[in-house]
C-alpha cells in the first residue's frame, strides 16, 4: 500500500496508515530500501510539500502492522511540515480513546510535542492523564526542549524565503521589519533560495541594513546557500547586477570566507571601477549563517552531536556528518537538542546514512526525541543506524 497524500491546510501531505517496514527478501527485515535510497529529495528545489508529493508512492507500508503505526506516522509527517497544531489534534485524539495503560509510545510523543511547541498548559493537563493511564511518573518538562526564548518571552518571530527571491518578497519583507522592530530579533531563513534578481537583492540588503540600524538582532540560516547560488550569476567584467554582487559579499561575510571574499572584492572593483565593501569581522558575529534555533551541528571528541531544526537538502549538518564519518567506522550522533527535521531534510538523511552503511560505518543516533525518531521510522532511517530514544 502506497502512502496516501491528501491536503492538510492548504499543504499537501503524506499520511501513512500503518508501519513502512518491509521484510527484505532474505526474511531479515535488514538493509536500506533502494528505492528511498535513490531518490533526489533535493529535486523539489527545497519545496517540502513538492517533495511530500514526489515521495508519496514510494514510501511503502505493510498492511497488518502496528496499530498504533498509522497515528504515529501521521503525526510525524504534520510535525515534520511544521503543522504542529494538527498533528497534536491527531494524537490528542487517539490517546483520548485507549483503555488505561494502553499506547504509552503515542502519549509520549504527545507529550514531547507539547514541550517542543512551548505549550506548559497543555502539556501540564497531559501528563497528569499520563500519570493514571499508567500509574507511574510522567517525564518531567525539559527547559531545552521548548522554543528559544529570552526572560520569558516570546521566541523570535522567524520568516523562511521561498524559491525566488524578486520584487515579489516585498510585502513579506515589510511584516518582517515590523515584526523585528516589535521584538527586537528576527530570524530569516534563506536555505530554500534557488534564484535572484537585482530587485530582490536590493529589498534583501536593504532589509537588514534597516534591521541593523533599529538596532535588531538579526539571525541568518543559509547563507552560504545564497552565497553558493549568485557567485554563479555573477560575471566579472559585466557592468550589471550591482546589488547581486554586494549581496555575494554580504553573504560571504556572514559565512566567513574571507579569502572567498577577497577575490570578489577585487572582481567588483574591477567590474564597476570603484571600491568594494570592506571586510568587517563584526558583521559575522550580528549576523549568523545557521544557528542553533535553526539548525546546527558540532563535531567532539566523543561524537558528533545535532541540534536545533535542520531543514532541507543541503542543510550543512548532513555535509559535515558524512565528513566526520569519513574517518571513523563508529559515529554517535546525539541528538539530545535536535527539535526538528523537515522531510526533505530526513530523505536526505537517509542517503547520508545509507552510504555511509554500505562503507561498513555504523551510526548510532542517540538521546532522539519521540517526535523525530517517529520520522526517522517513516523513512526507514531506523534501517541504516541505530535510533535510541531519549529517556
């Protein structure tokens, strides 16, 4: 049976009605699935719910399995589209019709999904029904699950950019400024830019300059994505798109690549006949390329560790996972903080994965959060590392 895409809030999404593992030919049930380990979930241009749609058929379950399968998948998916009111409707409900100490998995992640959505009240309610369901403790309220926040208030309004940045975002850049300026921090996520234009680029620098100059704490995810994307519609010598260029130095800044940015700077004073930008090391430190709200990962001693939301295909993390792999043939990956993957993210994940198992590596994915290892089960990550969810 296929996965069944249908829409959710104007979105579409995969909703799963029960458990994807199938038993491999051998009868071990063991080895990725070649067909997810194949496809190109970056495809989609970074468009979660295009890439839910492409995926839709090639997530395969087994009728017969788990009953508590399909809720539990279902919920992932909502959660992992950033549809969190829904997918908590969706197992608020279920737990609501099971006989006492029945489905304790489901009113975890429940639980856990009220921790990483902030919501104390809810959450409170929950584990006292928890408490005489199953007549025992219930997990205490973990501080480092809920949503960043600075003496009790709210976290920084955030804003993704979608494919094409134009005279379009406009609009969208105005309750940006509005909002930054109310709360005083703001989070732009760029990861999902794929193209530019000259007016784009002028709204986007003209957006933080203004955010700067109110004194607004400014937060960058996928900086070296936009980077990436206008260092390839640049052309030295070619007296146009300015403002592409000032933004590629912009970016270069924020990312830190210095030499990088140097060589532009001379290519700009070349092409325009006048003096670039000059570096200010300040610059990177007020505006960050990925933080740890947004997605981040940090390479230790004792392993590697995830944390944060990561999101989309080319989220950094999932680079620098496979390079720190690339010299161990043991990795444990803790993901004590990691709050969230997009779905897009999770594919790209399991070919990460996947490779790294057809080198003789095994990871080990520990301390993972109910929400997310619910994910991980859906794209048959549990296939190709080892999950061990946080206690």
């Amino acid at each position: 049976m296929g996965g069944d895409v249908r829409a959710v809030d104007g979105r579409e999404t995969i909703l799963v009605g029960s458990s994807h593992k199938k038993t491999s030919g051998n009868g071990t049930g063991k080895g990725p699935r070649s067909e997810l380990s194949t496809l190109d979930f970056g495809a989609a241009g970074g468009d979660v719910a295009r890439a839910l749609a492409e995926c839709a058929g090639k997530i395969e379950v087994q009728e017969g399995g788990d009953a508590f399968a399909g809720v539990a998948e279902d919920a992932a998916v909502l959660y992992a589209n950033g549809q969190n009111d829904l997918a908590a409707q969706v197992l608020s409900d279920f737990v609501a019709g099971l006989t006492p100490g029945q489905g304790e998995p489901m009113w975890l992640m429940l639980l856990d999904l009220y921790k990483l959505s902030g919501k104390r009240a809810e959450f409170d309610e929950c584990v006292i029904a928890y408490a005489r369901s199953f007549e025992k403790s219930p997990p205490p309220w973990d501080v480092a699950d809920t949503p960043t926040s600075t003496n009790g208030a709210p976290a920084a309004p955030a804003v993704a950019l979608g494919a094409a940045l134009t005279d379009q975002v406009a609009k969208q850049f105005e309750r940006v400024r509005e909002a930054g300026r109310k709360s005083g921090a703001v989070r732009i996520d760029l990861s999902r830019l794929r193209s530019a234009d000259e007016a784009g680029c002028a709204l986007l620098r003209t957006l933080i300059a203004d955010l700067k100059d109110a004194a607004v704490t400014i937060r960058l995810a996928g900086a070296s994505t936009v980077a990436n994307m206008l260092g390839g519609q640049v052309l030295a010598g070619r007296r146009e798109n300015q403002q592409m260029w000032l933004l590629l130095l912009d970016m270069l800044q924020q990312t830190d690549e210095i030499e990088r940015f140097e060589e532009v700077a001379l290519d700009y004073a070349i092409t325009f006949e006048e003096s670039p930008p000059s570096w200010e090391p300040k610059a990177v430190a007020e505006l960050v390329s990925t933080t740890s709200e947004l997605a981040s990962a940090v390479q230790m001693d004792e392993g590697f560790v995830l944390e944060g939301e990561v999101m989309g295909a080319n989220a950094d993390p999932l680079r620098q996972l496979a390079a720190y792999a690339a010299e161990r043939n043991h990795v444990e990956v803790d993901c004590a903080r990691l709050r969230r993957l997009d779905f897009v993210c999770a594919g790209s994940l399991f070919n990460v994965l996947a490779q790294l198992q057809g080198q003789g590596k095994l990871v080990v994915l520990k301390n993972v959060n109910a929400m997310v290892a619910a994910l991980l089960r859906v794209m048959g990550i549990d296939q190709v590392a080892r999950l061990q969810l946080r206690r």
